[in-house]
C-alpha cells in the first residue's frame, strides 16, 4: 500500500493561501475609499454655509445722441493735384546760334512778362531786311517811270487825236472842193493818208496806254510782294530776340549759348504762375448729385498743407474732363484756383485736398458712423432698454452718417458700439445715475462649525 501523495496536499494549502491575499489586497484599497467617502462627507458636512446672491442682469453704460431731423447740407472731401491752367513749349520762331540767354531762363526759374529768354545771331536777317527793302525801293522807282511814261503817252494820244480831227476836217473840205472840180485827184488821196496816219497813231497811243497801265499794275502787285517780304523780314528780325509772353515759372529748358536752333526748336517750357486749376475726381454719385445743382461756378475750397500748416485758396469750378477713364472711374473736374498775395505760390503737381459743398438732403439726422449696425439699422432707448429702428443711409457728411426712417423727434440714439445689441438689452446712458445693486433677500446662515465655536465659547 502506498502513502499518501504529500505534494498534493502541499498544492492546496498554496491554493487557498493565494486567494486569501487576493481577497486581503481587495479589501485594503475598498476600504481606504470607504474611509476617504466618509470623511468627506463628514467636512463637506460641516463646511460653513456660504450665503448666495441671486444673479444680477449687467448694464452696459452707453453714449447717446439727440435725434433732430434737419436738413443737411455735407461736404465732399476729394483729393487732387495742382495743375498749369496755362502751359506753352515755348519754340524758336528763327534758325540760328544762340548768342545770349536770359538770367531766368533756369529749370525752376521765374520769369516775367517781357523779360528776355533767347536771342539768336541776327547777321543774316539783318541782311534781309536790306535786300526786302532795296527791291521794295527798286520796284517803287520803276512804277515811277512807268506812271511818268504813262502820263507821257497820255499827253501824246491827246495831241494825236487833234491831229485826227484836224486831218478829217481838212479831208471833207478837200472832198468838197474835189467835187467842184478846184482838187485834184492826187490832193485828195493825200489829205486821206493824212487822216488813216494819225488815226493809227491815236490806236497805237491807246493800246500803249494799256500797256503801261498793265505795267503799273504789275509793278503794284509786286511792290505789294515786296512790301510782305520786308514785313517778313523785318518780323524775322524781331524775332531773333524771344520773350517772355507771360509771368511763369520755367520748367525744361533747351537753350544753351552756341547752340544752333531750327525753326520750331523747343527752348524752355513755361507755366503760368498766376493760373493755377485743379483737377480733382468725383464719383458718379456725387457728380450726379452736384449736377442737379449746378456744377459750374460752383466754389470749391483747396488746402495744400506745406509749412506745417495748410494753406488754404479759394477756387471755382470752370470745367470737366471730356471723358471718363474706364480704369480709375468717377468724372474729372477742373477748378481754377484764385490765390491771394500774401499766400505760398503754387506749384504744379502739388497733392492738395478739396472741399465742396453736396446738395441738401431735407429730413435726415446726423450719426456718426458707429451707431449704424448694418446698412439699415440703429438703437434708441426705451425705459433703458435697446430699441431697433429701420433706417436708411442717404448720404455721408465726413464721418458722420445721414440716415432717415423710423426716428422720432427727441429719441435718443445709442452711438457707443455694443457687440451683443440688440431689442431689450440693458444699458445705463453715460452721466445718468446707475441703479444700486440688488441686496441678499435672508441674511446668512451660520455654519454647524461656527455654531459648535460659539457654544463653546459661551460655555
């Protein structure tokens, strides 16, 4: 008989002994928690009780404006620059080398009126106004002759037609007396050869006449030629000498002393400096607008800030761009600017800011832009509570809008911005007295603690 298998026995103990310590290590981690649950609730449980305030709705402190609908007149602010309202390329008149060039004749000179810019050698049209006038004086003296020779042949026809008459009546008293028979023949065929001689000598008298006459108009006609070719000549004189046709600034100039000009050579270009315009834009809303009005002679005001300060000019409208430019838009217009004296001179090309009245816009009301939500609506307050009103945007005035709609006489728009607006919501105006906040309707009830601290105080 075998004994009993002992390793069996060994495997069983070691068995019951491992569920043991699991069962050991379960029940330790519960019963921590169990302990951590109960003294929680034991100090949550003793905690002193916190008195609560019941919610308080906020108040946002806002800034209001009166609405008074009036009518409106707003301003245009536009930008543009200055430009010449007189600009010449000035161009020589004469060829040849220049011998003297003014002191104001610099890029960025002045200059005024009259004063000398360029004056080229003058030799050769010197010497054509000599030869205009000698022709001229030669013309002259031969229509001279030619009136002498015609006065002349004048006198000779006057006498050759005596003789005509003279030689017809000795004709007809031969005729008469060849009849009687006291002529011969022969007599009478003399005295008529007498009569055909001088009657050719009067023809040949008459067609001289308009000969020399043809001769003198001739020589009118060319001594009228004459006469413009020494005008010419005598202007081509002048003009080796060119001026100034106007106060102006000089901008680029071309002329140097020994340079050989050609007829229609740029010199220098001038700009006026006593008319100045500017050329600013205007959309087609406001063009529209002023149009209805009246755009021309309207004035307009023109600030170019230089110095630190701007300087102000008054101007008005005189003219508009004969076309639109499809890449820019808007319509251009022209102002000429009337400066005063004791004012900076104007420049070309200065960027200057213009100010000009819109048409009146009756019943709106001015806001500024911050009170506008959206495009169509704006707060009033009512019983301190947001109210919306429908309005619409007609106009702007700087940064100030113009609105008409739904606003009454008196009310008082909402301008401070507020992201949550909307009807009802809360607001306090600005310098208006703020209401007191709520007070706890129970007072506080003190704590199981402070109960326990206070009992034993007492005791």
């Amino acid at each position: 008989m075998k004994p009993p298998d002992r390793t069996l026995g060994t495997r069983t103990a070691w068995t019951i002994g491992r569920v043991i310590g699991l069962i050991v290590k379960t029940a330790v981690p519960l019963a921590v928690l169990a302990a951590a649950f109960v003294g929680f609730k034991y100090f949550q449980g003793s905690k002193p009780v916190i008195p609560t305030r019941p919610p308080v709705e906020r108040a946002w402190t806002v800034e209001t404006l009166v609405a008074t609908p009036a009518a409106t007149r707003p301003s245009i602010t536009a930008y543009g620059t200055i430009v010449a309202g007189r600009k010449v390329a000035l161009r020589a008149l004469v060829a040849g080398e220049v011998v003297s060039v003014g002191d104001g004749l610099r890029e960025g000179g002045s200059v005024a009126a009259g004063d000398p810019l360029v004056e080229i050698d003058s030799f050769a049209y010197q010497g054509a106004v000599v030869e205009a006038t000698a022709n001229l004086n030669e013309a002259r003296a031969k229509l001279d002759e030619a009136k002498a020779r015609l006065r002349l042949e004048t006198t000779a026809l006057g006498r050759a037609r005596e003789q005509l008459e003279i030689a017809e009546r000795d004709l007809e008293r031969a005729d008469t007396l060849s009849k009687k028979g006291s002529m011969s023949a022969q007599a009478l065929d003399t005295r008529k050869m007498t009569v055909l001689q001088n009657r050719s000598a009067v023809e040949a008298g008459l067609s001289t006449l308009d000969i020399y006459t043809a001769q003198i108009a001739q020589l009118e006609a060319q001594i009228d030629r004459l006469d413009w070719k020494l005008n010419q000549a005598e202007r081509n004189l002048e003009d080796v000498r060119l001026e100034a046709p106007f106060d102006a600034y000089v901008g680029t100039v071309a002329a140097e002393v020994g340079k050989l000009l050609g007829v229609n050579d740029v010199v220098a270009t001038l700009y006026d400096r006593n008319r100045f315009d500017v050329r600013f834009a205007l959309t087609d809303a406001q063009y529209g607008r002023i149009l209805d009005e009246g755009l021309l002679d309207r004035p307009v005001e023109v600030r170019w800030h230089v110095g630190g300060r701007p300087q102000s000019y008054k101007a008005d409208i005189v003219r508009v761009a004969p076309e639109i430019e499809a890449q820019r838009g808007g319509v251009d217009i022209y102002a000429r600017i009337e400066p005063a004296e004791e004012q900076a001179p104007l420049r070309p090309g200065a960027f200057v800011e213009v100010l000009l009245q819109d048409k009146i816009h009756p019943n709106v009301v001015s806001l500024p832009a911050t009170a506008v939500y959206g495009t169509d609506r704006v707060y009033v307050i009512e019983d301190g509570r947001l109210a919306g009103r429908e309005i619409e945007i007609i106009g702007y005035d700087g940064s100030d809008v113009l609105v008409r709609g739904a606003l009454e006489d008196g009310e008082k728009v909402v301008v401070t911005r507020i992201t949550e607006a909307g009807d009802g919501l809360k607001v306090n105006e600005r310098g208006a007295e703020e209401a007191p906040a709520p007070q706890s309707e129970s007072p506080a009830k003190p704590s199981a603690r402070s109960e326990q601290g206070s009992a034993s105080r007492d005791g």
